[in-house]
C-alpha cells in the first residue's frame, strides 16, 4: 500500500497549488484609461499585480508536488519492474495522463503570470482611440486550476495503483518462459 504520508504531502501540495490559482483568476489585473494631467495623453493604469505572485505560487507548488510523485514512484522507469496486471496497466496510463494534466496545468499558470506581469506602456493621443491595455484573458488561471485539480486526482490514483502493481517488497520471481528443467 502506498505511504499515507506520501498522498497526504501531495494532497497538501495540490490543494496549496489549486487554491493560488483560484485566487489567481479572482484578483488578475484589470486596466483602465486615464488622461495625463494636461490631457494631452490617454494612458493605461493598472489595478493590483498579487495575482502574478498567485500564478507563480501554484506553479513552484504543483512543480514540487509532481517532483515529490517522480521521486517517489522512481520516474516509474527506474527500479525493479511491476508486477504484470490490471494494476500495472492502470499505472502506466495514470502515468502518462497524469503528465499531461500537469504540462497543460503549468502552461495555463505560467502563460497567466507572464501575461499579468505586462503591462502596456502605451499612450495615445486624447483625440486618437484609446490604447489597448491588454491584461491576462479571463479564464487562463481558472484553466490552470482545473488542470491542477485532475493533475491531483490523477497523481494519487496513480500513486495508489504503482504501489499496487509494485506489490510487496519481495522481486517478482516468475519466470517469463516454460520451465523445461523436468524434461532433461
């Protein structure tokens, strides 16, 4: 059976990471125009940029978190190998979806924080269209959360079946051909 300890770190971890991107996607930036005090000039202002600092948090978090499954289950390449069944079938898959939430999951958080973190320094003529004060579209930490969330799910379930198809800590002793040691 696989650590308790283990799955709770994770699961902390995780929970940590979900909840910075939720919190991400709450306080991103929002913009506005404002004149210049000669109102010569129309220029963008931008509202508060925690939600960078957010992003990035639940980046480093569920980077730890899935170092922490790579370490634990040996990269799953290294090692000795699995017992054959369902359980080793299940593992694999787990393993290779479960990486694809989390690339998809850093992506969302890393392409939000970048894009939260820039702002525009355009200014424009008062009588020209004001200018574009571009922020972080709405939806790219909510995606990034989401993908966090499966990321979790699928992490423990694969820590659970990896430990499952690992079995007991005696070598998998079956050979893989037929014994012809009787016929001699």
């Amino acid at each position: 059976m696989a650590s308790k300890f283990l799955i709770i770190t994770i699961f902390i971890l995780d929970l940590i990471a979900f909840a910075l991107a939720v919190a991400a996607e709450q306080r991103r930036s929002k913009a506005r125009t404002e004149p210049d005090n000669e109102k010569n000039y129309i220029y963008c202002v931008y509202d508060s940029d925690i939600s960078t600092g957010y992003g990035v948090g639940a980046f480093l978090f569920l980077m730890a978190s899935q170092l922490i499954v790579l370490i634990a289950t040996r990269c799953f390449c290294c090692g000795k190998a699995l017992k054959p069944g369902g359980s080793r079938a299940c593992a694999v898959i787990l393993f290779i979806i479960c990486w694809v939430t989390f690339f998809i999951a850093e992506v969302c958080l890393l392409a939000g924080s970048v894009r939260n973190a820039y702002h525009t320094k355009y200014r424009t003529y008062y009588t020209d269209a004001p200018p574009s004060c571009e922020t972080v579209r709405k939806g790219t930490f909510a995606a990034g959360a989401a993908f966090t969330l499966f990321t979790a799910i699928l992490s423990e379930f694969y820590i659970v079946s990896y430990s499952n198809a690992r079995g007991n800590n005696s070598p998998y002793g079956g050979e893989a051909a037929v014994g012809m040691g009787a016929f001699k």
